[in-house]
C-alpha cells in the first residue's frame, strides 16, 4: 500500500491520488444493485430518524405516569346547612418530557375531618369537562365547587358553630387518556391528606383497565 | 455463498420494519395505508438488492424477526430497565406482545413477503 507525506504532495501527486475533489464518487459508475442499497440505507435512516423521536417521548411515558403530580392548592369553604359553599383547586402537573398524557376526568371524593376525630363525607366531586393536556412543565387547575352532599353540610356547621376547626381530605382519581387507549385505560388515583392549606397528593397506584381483548393488570407502588 | 450485500440489505429491511412499527405504536395507532405502501417499499428494494428467491424468503423470515424483536426489546425497555417494577412488568411484556402481534399480522407480514419476492424476482431479471 502507497504510504502518502501529505505535507510534501505536490500538486501533481495530489491530481494523481485523486484528493483534489474532482474525483468524487460518482454514484452513475456503482452498479444497480449497490444503488439500490444505497436507496435502502437512505430510506432506513429517515424513517428511523422520525422513530427515534417517537421512542425517546415513549421511554419517558412511564416515568410521566409514575411521577405526575397532583397537589391541592387551594381550599375554603364557607358552610351552612344547605351546602359546603366553596371550592377546591387541584394543580396536576407533568414533570416529565413525555407529551401525549391527556386528562380525561378527575373523580374526587372528599371528607371532612374535625380536630376531634369526627369525620363527615361529603360525597364526589367530578371534573367530566373538556380534557386537558398534560403536557411537560405546565401544569392544569381544575377548580370544583365544594358542595357536600346530604346531612353532611349541616353536620360540618354545627361543629365549626362548635368550635371545631375542618380539614378536607381528597381521594383523587385521575383518568388518563394515552396513546394506549384503544388497547388500555389508565387510572391514576391519589390520597390528598386533611388540610386546610396547600397540599401535595400521594400517588397510590397506577390502575390499567384492558380494552379491545389485550389483556392487562395492575401495578402500584 | 451470502454476499455482504445481502446482509446489509436484511438488516437494513429488520431496521426499517421496526421503525415502521415502532413510530405507529408508540403513537397510538397501528399501520395505515401509508405504512403498507412503505412495507412495500422496503421490501421491494430489499428484496431486489437480495436478487434471488430462496435467500429472499430467508431474507425476509430473518428481517421480519429482526424488525419485531428490536420493536418488541424498544417497546419493553423500561420493564426491562427496572423503570416499571414487578408485577407491572408482566403487564408491559404480555401488553406489547400482543401490540405487537396486531400490528404485524397478518398484513404488513404479507406485503413484506410479497414485495420481497416481487423485488427479488426484479433482481433476478433486471439486476
């Protein structure tokens, strides 16, 4: 093999080695079959360029399930005996790069808890409206009318005209909508413990319904 | 005798099978008209650059293997990282094989045979 000084080429040499430029391949010389390779090897990396950004959002999907965050930010109530008269906003926030989550509903059930241990549930609270997007790093408030639900609004004002103080507990199921939909329904649910202030939820489990005949199961923490 | 062609072609038709399957799944939906036409294509360049009948069929039974297997190991890799703990493991593995089976049964395994041999028959002929 030709062992070549390159700083001492002259430019004959150059011409005769081809390394000007002017002897760039040229693709007209291969035979057919080594252009149709070619035309393989270009089609595999565009269509794998377009697939490698769809895995790197799908290796991010479970993590987004397992780390989506749902806090209760704010809560009042101002009750008297035909309704709890106030409002709950929960902030449910994706931490992860992952895009495609959708809420589809948030499903609450709440209580009332007093200092002394009384207890009162309040029924549910849905969020069925328009689904929202979680996507990564803006984060969605739903705020839901406390109303209370039969007795328990006029128990909850005794205590308070009692001198009790109340908290509010949630149990938050969150419905996801994912690219897993016609094959899975996810359901994530959450344990907001009693406050009457700024609270994050805990995660309890990742719930999967199966769809169309694949069959699925349960996972939690 | 396989050449090295023959190989790359297989290799490069496994690749282009699993990015095929993988960028419809991982977005929801299964293969469309627009991804058989690709198959298609894919299997027909494959199968030309191959340019003979009996190495297509291996060619094809290997490329389609491959294609699945690298979509299923993609598709389960955060089972298989520890990113979803045991039991959901299971889940994510028995979910996406059965994906998986969906999406490459039966049509796009018979565009990617029938096109294969199509090209080959091409190569055999013309090449």
């Amino acid at each position: 093999m030709e062992k070549v000084d390159f700083a001492k080429l002259k430019l004959s040499e150059i011409r005769r080695l081809g390394l000007d430029g002017r002897s760039r391949m040229d693709l007209a010389t291969l035979s057919r079959r080594t252009q149709l390779t070619l035309v393989l090897l270009v089609g595999t990396i565009l269509i794998s360029s377009v697939a490698a950004l769809n895995t790197s959002n799908y290796q991010q999907f479970f993590p987004a399930l397992e780390q989506l965050q749902v806090k209760v930010v704010s809560v009042h109530a101002n009750a008297n005996s035909q309704s709890l008269n106030g409002s709950v906003t929960f902030t449910i926030k994706n931490p992860t790069g992952y895009s495609g989550l959708i809420m589809q509903s948030l499903l609450t059930n709440f209580t009332v808890t007093f200092t002394n241990g009384t207890t009162i549930p309040q029924g549910t609270l849905d969020y069925t409206g328009v689904p929202k997007k979680l996507n990564p790093t803006s984060p969605v408030n739903i705020t839901l009318l406390l109303v209370g639900s039969g007795t328990g609004p006029l128990q909850v004002t005794q205590l308070i005209k009692d001198g009790a103080i109340p908290q509010y507990a949630f149990s938050v199921n969150i419905i996801l909508t994912t690219f897993l939909d016609q094959v899975l329904g996810i359901t994530i649910p959450y344990q907001c413990p009693p406050t009457r202030s700024p609270i994050t939820c805990e995660e309890v489990g990742i719930f999967l319904t199966s769809h169309g005949g694949v069959s699925g199961g349960g996972g939690g923490r | 005798m396989i050449a090295r062609q023959e190989v790359l072609a297989v290799l490069l038709w496994g690749t282009a099978i699993t990015s095929l399957l993988v960028r419809n799944l991982f977005q929801g939906s299964f293969p469309g008209l627009l991804d058989f036409g690709l198959f298609a294509a894919f299997g027909l360049t494959a199968g030309a650059v191959i340019s003979d009948l009996e190495k297509t069929i291996f060619g094809f039974a290997a490329g389609m293997a491959l294609g699945t297997f690298l979509a299923f190991i993609l598709a389960v890799l955060p089972a298989l990282a520890g990113v979803v703990p045991p039991p959901g493991d299971q889940t994510v593995y028995t979910l996406w094989f059965s994906i998986i089976f969906r999406a490459v049964f039966p049509l796009p395994l018979i565009i990617s045979l029938m096109t294969g041999l199509i090209g080959a028959g091409i190569g055999e002929t013309y090449l």
